[in-house]
C-alpha cells in the first residue's frame, strides 16, 4: 500500500522512537562493559546511600579500601526458569525443599507454603499420598484439637518454627528470620536503571534468587580488612553478627546455615549424583524459594505463549479486515 | 457538523416505540456508528479507543479483586497473595490490573502528547482537552489509591510521603493530612479509605470520559493536519471505518501489556512491595511509580526557598503547576495553526519537551545524593514550564508556518512536500 507523504512522516517518528528506546537499552549494555576500568575507582559515584557520598571524600581511604556502605555486585547466575522459555527444574525444587526442610525451616516460616502445594502442577510435584504422609509428620496448632495440636493435613500450612516473633528475636540473638513465602520477590539483584526494556523483553525476573545464591555464598570468617567505615577504619563487626559480603551493611544475624555435606541428597533413579556442596545447596534452595514465591510460574509462562499467539493470529486478521475495509477511500 | 443528520428509521414497530420513548438506538446509530470522521487520522488517534478499553479493563478486573481483597491493615498483604495462589484465574486479574494501571499511564501519555503535537487543545476543543486533563488528574488519584491497597513497604511508604505533601498547604495543611490519612500516621483507617476511595474514583472517571466523548462529538476530531472538515469528502462514518481501525490498534496494544502480564509481571514493580508494610523499617529508597516519576522529579528539584515560601511548599507548588499549567494550554497556545506538522520552529521545541519529560521521569528515580540529579532536575523544571509559559506563547511571532491544505481530501490525495 503506497503511504502518502504524510504517513510515511510519522513512520520516520515512529522509527526514530523506536530507534532511541533501542539506544536506550543498549546504553547500560556498553556500560556494563565499561565497568571493570570504572572499578578501579572505588566508592566514586556508584552509591546512592547518604552515608558513602557524605562528608568523607574517597579520595582520603587507603588504596583499595572499599567502604562497607558500597553494595556489591550480584553476580547473575543461570536458572531453569529464566526467561520466557523457561520452566522450573523439578529435581531441583525437590532438592531445595529438602534444604529448606532439613536447615532454614529451623528458623524461617513460610505462612503461604501449604503442604498441599507440593503435589500441584509446575512444583516438587510430590503424589498426594507422599504429601499426606508427609504432612502427618508435623504438628499444627489447632484450639478445635484435643491439646491444641494434631497432626498436619495436606490443606495446612507448613507449621512456623516460633509461635511469635517475640520467640522468633529471642532464640536469634534479637535478629527475626524473615518468613519464606514471598520472600524470592522481596530481594533483588540491583541493575541498572535503563536497562528495564532489556529486562522486559528477556522477561528477567530473577533478581531475588540471583541475591540469595549470592548471600549464602556471601560469609567469611573474618572481616576481610579492605572493608572500611566512611571515617576510614577498619570495619568491626557488632557482636553476635557475622560478616556477609552481599547483605547491606554486611552485620547478618544469620550464622552460615549451609556448609558442604550438610545436607545428603539422594541419588536419581539412574545413580547419578549431585554436589553435595554450598553452592548446590544455594542454587537448589534459591530455586526453591523462587517457587514458593511463585508456585504457577510453569502455568503463568505456558498461557501467556497461548495468549501472545491468539493476539497476533487476531491483529493480522484485524489488520486485513481494516485494510480490506479501508480499500474503497481516496488515498488510501 | 452541519450535514450530520440522522439517518436513522426504526425497522419495525417495537424499535418505533423506543424510539418515540428513548431514542437511544437513534443515539447509538448516530454516535457510535454514523459519527462523521476525518478519514486521515492516523495511528496516534487509535489511543482514545485504546483508553477506554483500559478503563474497562481496570474496572472490570478490580470489581472482581475487590470481591477477594481484604481491606484491613493486617491482612491486606496476605489476601493479595491468596488471590493470585487460591482464587480461579486470581494470578491473571491481579498481573491484568497492576500491569494495566502502567499500560494505562503509557497510553494517556502517548494520548496527550499525541495532543500537543496536533494542537488537539486549540479552539474549539478548549473543554474537551480540558476534561481529559481532569481525567488524568483523576487517574493518578486511582493509580495512587490503587498502589496503596496491596500494603507492602512501598505501598505504606508511598502513602506516608504523598499524603506528607499535604501537609506543606498553608493553614489548611495539618487538619488536610489528618482527614487523608484518618489519623495523625498512615495506618488501617488510611487503608479502609483508599480502598473505598479507589473503587469509586473509577467510576468518576467514567462520567467525566462520558463528557469528553461528548464535547469530542460537538466539534468533532483534530486530525493530523488541523484543517476543518469542510465537506463530506473529508469524512468517513465511525463505524466501520475507526471501529476496525481501533479495533486493530486496540489488538496491537494488548500484545505488549499481555507480554509484561505473562513473561515479567513484577517488572514494573518494586521488590520491597512484597515486604509487608511496617512503620517501624524505611525501605533504603522510596520511588514512586514510573508515571509518577517526571512529577515527583519537579518536587524534588525544588530544593531552595523564595522569600517567605519555604522549599517545601514551593516544591509542591510546582509541582501542583506543572499537572495544573496543562488547563491553560489552550491559551498559552497561540499559534492559529493547530498540527505541529506545519510549525517548522514549533518541531524541535516539542521534541525537546518529550525529551526533557524522558529526563525527568529519570531523574525521579534516580537518588539526589547524586550531584547531577538535583541540578538537571532544575533545568528539567525550567524548560517544563518554559515550554508552557515563554515558548508557546511566544514562538507564533517569529514562525513562518508552511501553508495549509485546502482540506483534509487535498491532504490526503495530493500530501504537502514536508
């Protein structure tokens, strides 16, 4: 259809819009590169707290001293269910709620988490009887029950490890492990600010356990010694805290709760095996939270392709019908 | 329009005696379907349509929320989770409404600068435009309303900071921040309000829509020349020339909002929105929306005092200006000439304001420890209003507009040399 003048002037906009948004995404993309000479510079301009842009000048810390204001990197790790293809793994879910099972539900609850999620579509995908049996192993607490408590259902919710938050501060040295449920999407990884419409159409959205991988791999022993206050000395850990390379401030109320064999996996029907390590264990109980944040991911994904193909089977055929219609006006 | 006359005649003898009694078949034939339209309009006019199917959206999908929502401080948080774990297709009408309160907000833009560009605004369409501004005064009051309801950090904190603005109004401010938040902090009764307030604002929305589709029927559209239709070789009847051509606008739109539901429904969301509210933590940063970011960019940029006006009530002053300043557009515009296309010095100035609106909606989000924040932001604020105030006014002194078609057929059969 030969466009008049006029047209073809706003298809020039139009390309020249979509022109720059394109500029626009790709700007944080050359960034990103530009970012190990920038490195170099520490505590320049990148951080946005208060603190590190105060009163002291950078330029007064030691050489490679880094202010323990500065947030790190998070480096973004590889998930089955990134993307818009991607699905959860249900080896690993089952692996990551044997994690959670054995170690963090020590301390951390999970009020949303019913025992009946685990043999819905997209999840461990455990069988209802494997459910039941399992959620007969734990006591909930119900005032209609003979002493207050019997054992769990399938349609109950995981049981919290304290009954108050009170209880919950006092055994954690008045730190509270924060609950479960939503918590993969109340963390995130930072990016940079323009990179949004890259983001939106890799769909990324796995910026909370890109930061839990990196928290439980995030403990040292000691505080390394180029961490420094914003008056320049060295950076002391408060008491009963311990050092985390990702958690803001770095003071974490949480001790290492995974350390290499901790937790003893089963082997897969064929005898394979996998790492009995920290960072299996991050990655395994990262993917897991990530379902129990968002159980029908795998149903979300699987519509959404049905609904992006009706849309644009319609508007082809909405299109034909308007240019079919359209046919018999001057001009046009 | 002169010639646009009903031809209407009831079919048989029932339809003749609703006509006699209601003529809302008559009405609905002559506005929905006989509506004489310029026939040059472009993809920029799909918008209004698209609109109204968002509006239709947001009410729809929040009636049905509102059926599973519970307003009520703690368990707010829990009862939006819950909608999108236990209730049948929940996941889907909380992504379509929190996605398409965003969509919405793109739309309006692309509406209003669609407008601005045309000069949409120009006599005699003074009302229409002016209602249209209030319909986006007014959805940013839903948007914000909405935003509070699902009573995580963000929601709580926004609520805390834009109720505080409030409080810089002279005399009135105190009792004004009182009354908004039911209490002297933002808590259960601010939550019980704005969950009535944002169910009702909708539907204010609508009767205001109802009248500026009204006052876009007395003079009937712009179009991207600006000329009068003169005769009715310019036009073409609504339907089915725009229904189809909305239509497929409409389908094309969905495309992109059905991707951000689908693929990345958080997206356009804040992390610290899935931490319950708690008035005792402050999230490490508190940032608005992204539609709300080009305005909150103007508060923020005004960090100085003039005479006995504090910065923060100037902040909200121009802040207030620069949503307000919008009414008066019709008069500030003085330029005979309404589309942009034919106003050679009018272009770059106008792509100059998108840009610098571009800008501000970053600098909103970005942190004013920054150096450049805060002093871009003040040469954001500057050309925002000089656009409005000094350009606008004055550039028809020194334009030498190119000439206009003699009607919108000639346009269209014979396109000027741009």
């Amino acid at each position: 259809m030969p466009g008049t003048k006029a047209q073809m002037n706003y298809t020039k906009t139009l390309a020249a819009v979509v022109l720059s948004g394109l500029l626009l995404a790709a700007a944080p993309v050359l960034a990103d590169d530009a970012k190990p000479a920038a490195a170099a510079a520490p505590a320049a301009t990148t951080t946005a707290t208060p603190a590190a842009t105060g009163d002291s000048s950078p330029a007064a810390l030691p050489a490679g001293s880094v202010l323990v204001t500065e947030e790190p990197d998070i480096p973004l790790q590889s998930w089955s269910f990134s993307g818009p293809f991607g699905k959860y793994d249900q080896n690993q879910l089952r692996r990551g709620f044997q994690v959670f099972k054995e170690v963090c539900s020590n301390c951390h609850s999970a009020h949303l988490f019913a025992f009946r999620n685990l043999d819905e579509d997209g999840g461990p995908e455990y069988s209802a009887a494997q459910v039941k049996a399992l959620a007969a192993t734990y006591q909930v607490s119900d005032p209609t029950a003979k002493g207050g408590k019997r054992a769990a259902l399938p349609s109950d919710y995981w049981p919290s490890p304290f009954a108050t938050e009170q209880d919950a501060r006092d055994a954690n040295g008045g730190a509270l492990p924060p609950d479960f449920s939503v918590l993969a999407k109340a963390r995130g990884a930072e990016r940079p600010l323009l990179s949004w419409m890259r983001d939106i159409i890799f769909a990324y959205q796995e910026g909370g356990p890109d930061y839990i991988h990196a928290l439980l791999n995030g403990f040292h022993d000691q505080v390394p010694a180029n961490i420094v206050n914003a008056d320049g000395t060295p950076f002391k850990l408060p008491a009963g805290k311990y050092y985390n390379d990702i958690f803001p401030g770095h003071a974490i109320g949480m001790p290492p709760p995974l350390s290499d064999g901790l937790v003893k996996y089963a082997k897969g029907e064929d005898g394979s095996t996998v790492p009995e390590t920290v960072e299996q264990y991050s990655h395994d109980v990262a993917a897991f939270m990530m379902w129990l944040s968002e159980p029908s991911l795998n149903q979300r994904k699987e519509s959404g392709f049905r609904v992006i193909m009706f849309l644009i089977l319609f508007a082809v055929i909405m299109w034909l019908v308007k240019r079919r219609i359209w046919s018999n006006v001057e001009g046009h | 329009m002169a010639e646009h006359t009903s031809s209407y005649a009831p079919s048989n003898a029932l339809e003749k005696w609703v006509d006699d009694r209601l003529p809302i078949i008559r009405f609905s034939k002559e506005h929905l379907m006989d509506y004489p339209t310029p026939k040059n309009l472009n993809y920029w006019w799909t918008f209004g349509g698209i609109l109204a199917t968002m509006l239709v959206i947001q009410i729809v999908t929040g009636v049905v929320l509102a059926m599973h929502y519970t307003p009520e401080a703690s368990l707010a948080f829990d009862s939006v989770e819950l909608i999108k774990r236990d209730v049948s297709g929940g996941r889907i009408l909380q992504a379509v409404h929190s996605t398409g309160a965003s969509m919405f907000f793109l739309a309006v833009y692309i509406h209003i600068f669609r407008g601005l560009f045309f000069g949409s605004y120009k006599a005699p369409r003074e009302i229409l435009w002016m209602l249209g501004v209030l319909i986006m005064l007014l959805m940013m009051a839903a948007a914000f309303f909405g935003y509070v309801l699902p009573w995580g950090q963000m929601s709580f904190w926004a609520a805390t900071v834009i109720t505080n603005i409030f409080a810089a109004i002279p005399v009135i401010g105190d009792p004004l921040l009182s009354l908004l938040r039911g209490g002297f902090a933002v808590g259960n009764p601010t939550l019980n309000r704005f969950f009535s307030l944002h169910y009702l604002t909708p539907f204010i929305i609508a009767a205001v829509v109802v009248l500026h589709i009204w006052a876009l029927h007395v003079p009937g559209n712009n179009n991207p020349v600006g000329v009068d239709v003169k005769s009715s070789r310019d036009t073409v009847p609504f339907h089915p020339y725009y229904t189809m051509k909305d239509l497929f606008g409409i389908v094309v739109f969905l495309i992109p909002f059905a991707w951000v539901v689908f693929f990345a429904p958080d997206i356009l969301g804040h992390s610290s929105n899935y931490v319950m509210a708690n008035p005792l933590v402050t999230p490490p940063e508190i940032v608005p929306e992204w539609y709300f970011l080009p305005f909150y960019a103007i508060l923020r940029s005004i960090d100085f005092p003039i005479l006995f006006i504090d910065s923060k009530l100037l902040g909200v002053i121009f802040f207030a200006g620069s949503i307000l300043i919008l009414f008066f557009v019709p008069w500030l515009d003085r330029s005979k000439v309404r589309s942009g296309t034919f106003r050679p010095l009018f272009k770059p100035f106008y792509w100059l304001f998108v840009l610098n609106f571009l800008m501000l909606m970053y600098l909103g989000s970005q942190s004013t420890t920054i150096w450049w924040v805060p002093v871009l932001g003040k040469v954001g604020v500057v050309y925002y209003f000089a656009y409005f105030l000094i350009i606008l006014p004055l550039l028809p002194r020194f334009e030498v507009t190119r000439p206009l078609p003699a009607s919108i057929s000639e346009s269209v059969l014979r396109p000027a040399r741009t």
